[in-house]
C-alpha cells in the first residue's frame, strides 16, 4: 500500500434482489480507478450482510458460486477497513473516500452512506437523506410535486391495509386510476416486481405477486403513448454536469429487467442516444434533473428516468446509484469512465472537508448537572 496515495473503497453487491447488477458496476468501477493516484479496495456486501474484500473481487469471475473462501470478511470501523482473522483484527487501510455501487435496498437506499458518515469517510455518492427519499417511489412523488415536477397519478398501498380492505383499495386504484394500470414494489428497482395490469382479476394478481418484493406498493396510472427518456448528471467541481437524453427501446409495455440487463441491456440497439425527442422535451428533461440534483444537495452519478405522454414530461424516478453509474451517458469509452470517477472521488473529499470543518457541541456539561444516586443517573417513572 503506497499511503502517499488516498485509499478508496468501492462497496458494491448489497441486501437486494440486484446484488449481482452491482457486482457488475463496482467491479467495473474498482478497475477503472486511476491505480496510480489511488489505492482501491474492493468491498463485497452480500446479500446475508457480510462484507468482504481483496484482489480477488477485481474479477467479476470470482462471484460465480460465492465468494467465501475467496476473499476474507471484512468490516468498516473507526474510518478504516479490517479483515477477520479468526477471532482477530488485521487493518487494511484508512479509508479517505467511499464510492457507493450497491443498487437496491441495503445499500442505495442510504445504509451505505450512514456507513460511511458514521466512519468519518468521505462519500463520493449521494448522502443517506437523498438516497432515503429516492429509494421510495412514494417519497419521490412528494418531493417531485414540491418543487413543481410533474409525475404520473397514483395511488400508495401498505400491505396491512390491503390485508384489512383489499376490495377497498382494488375499487381506489380502479376510479382514480383506471386500466391498464401499473404495479410497482415501492422501494425496488431494475424493473424487479413490476407488472400492468389490464383488469380487476390482473390487478390483484398483480397486486399480491408485488407484496412479495415489499411491503408498501404503488399503483400508476399507465399514460398512453409513452415514451421513456433518461437524463443522468453528477457534481464537478462544485458545479452540476448534466447528460444529453437517452431512449431506451422496448417491445413491451414497459422497460422490464430483461430489457435491461439480459437482451441487449446496455448495447446499441437497446437505445436511442441522444434521443430523438423534441429540443424542448429533452431541455424540460434536462432542467428538472438538474433542479432534482441541486435541490436535494445530491452528489456522484444520479439518472432520471422520465416519461413523455401527450406533449408532456413526467418524472418516474431517480436513482441515486445507476447501472454502471450512468457513465455511458457522459462518455464513449472507459477512459471516460475514469476521468469520471476522478471527478466524483475529488468531488467527495472536498464535500467531507466542508463537513468535517463545522463545529459540533461537545461535552456541554448536561451529564454533569444530574443529581447522582448511587452513581447512577435518577430513574423516571
């Protein structure tokens, strides 16, 4: 390990259905780093919750039938990255700087930031409020119609009040929505869960498959000729770097994971780049994202997903650690990619030493002032 270098660890895998989509994008980000400027350890979070690291995880080959015995267990702790041996400790490094490639719950939905926050490790990836909100579809509607963001109707489901009143709920979704209609697992991604739904007897199947993703669901209104764009930025130098738009192409009704990640995710003829929309549509898509971004203080790639209906731009979702992390949308090749993750590395240790140089109240004195009894603090009834 050469300490005159920052060391970063990119954490990637995750508690999620999408732990092998992000072994894909850390293990790409891991080696793209610039390993003459930077020390890299990779960090595997699998999906029972054990971190693990070492050269091996470089390869995506080495997460084919699991990586115990592989690579050691790992842990964060003080700021630093240690491996387990046996019941000891060994440090690996300090961690100047972490880089968040976990999609899904676990993981993008902000457990990884609070990780890096409690650690005092600089986070090159949005913090643990944005990342929260919009990890929940819900959540991101609200914010979107705070600030003036068109998003599709919908309708929010729990599953222990569809339990209660699920006739109630299916006659909700069918008077205020109508058909077809769209289900969606709240806080999953990659299209995980997701169906349409034509009819009543379609809508419940829907309904009751999705609950076995979440507990918490919403159901969409399906606008009709429909067109998907997304639109990615990230954070240089302070200032928001916003991408040109991308359409990707579908023969279903709606982008499902296959689209995504097994037929052709990722390559030419799955897209449109830039789309072949209307300027005025793509600058719509462009200035809401970039509204999104300064406005929940956001930090690294985000991607925001929207939906052209009927002249007009609906915002569907943003997520906060995208495939591959959108660096397709801001460059052709993997030179760009580490140019890329240059700007988000520096980008994050400037954030932290912003942080870290506000003052916090220590030891104000109130423990102090209690009575003792007995060495302990009075009990209240």
């Amino acid at each position: 390990m050469d300490r005159a270098k920052k060391n970063i660890a990119v954490v990637f895998g995750g508690r999620s259905c999408e732990n092998e989509i992000s072994v894909i994008t850390g293990t790409m980000a891991a080696n793209v780093i610039d390993g003459s400027a930077y020390n890299v350890y990779p960090v595997y979070l699998s999906q029972e919750g054990k971190f693990y690291t070492g050269e091996a995880l470089f390869d995506v080959s080495a997460f084919r039938g699991g990586v115990e015995g592989k690579a050691p267990e790992a842990l964060f702790t003080d700021g630093a990255l240690y491996v387990r041996k046996g019941k000891k400790l060994r440090e690996i490094a300090k961690i100047d700087c972490g880089v968040n490639c976990c999609h899904g719950m676990g993981g993008e939905d902000g457990a990884v930031s609070a990780l890096f926050a409690l650690n005092s490790i600089a986070n090159a990836s949005p913090d643990l409020l944005a990342s929260s909100v919009f990890m929940d579809k819900g959540a991101t509607k609200l914010v979107a119609k705070a600030l003036g963001i068109r998003t599709a109707p919908y309708f929010r489901i729990g599953e222990r009040e569809y339990a209660r009143r699920a006739a109630f709920a299916v006659r909700c979704v069918e008077k205020r929505l109508g058909y077809p209609v769209i289900v969606k697992p709240a806080r999953q991604g990659s299209s995980i869960g997701i169906f349409v739904a034509e009819d009543r007897a379609s809508l419940v199947r829907a309904l009751e498959s999705a609950f076995s993703y979440d507990s918490v669901l919403i159901a969409e209104k399906y606008l009709s000729d429909r067109r998907e764009i997304n639109c990615a930025a990230y954070k240089k130098e302070g200032d928001i770097v916003v991408s040109e738009c991308e359409e990707p192409l579908t023969s279903h009704k709606i982008l499902t994971f296959g689209d995504k990640y097994i037929s052709g995710g990722g390559k030419e003829h799955s897209r449109v780049f830039p789309a072949d929309v209307p300027a005025e549509i793509a600058a719509r898509a462009k200035a809401y994202t970039k509204l999104l971004y300064r406005r929940l203080d956001l930090r690294g790639p985000v991607r925001a997903d929207y939906i052209v209906s009927g002249g007009e731009v609906y915002f569907n979702e943003m997520n906060t650690v995208p495939g591959s992390l959108a660096y397709y949308l801001f460059s052709e090749s993997l030179a760009g990619f580490a140019r890329l993750m240059n700007d988000l590395i520096a980008q994050g240790i400037e954030d932290a030493r912003v942080s870290q140089s506000k003052k916090m109240l220590k030891n104000c004195g109130v423990l102090n002032a209690l009575p003792a009894k007995g060495g302990k603090a009075p009990r209240t009834r």
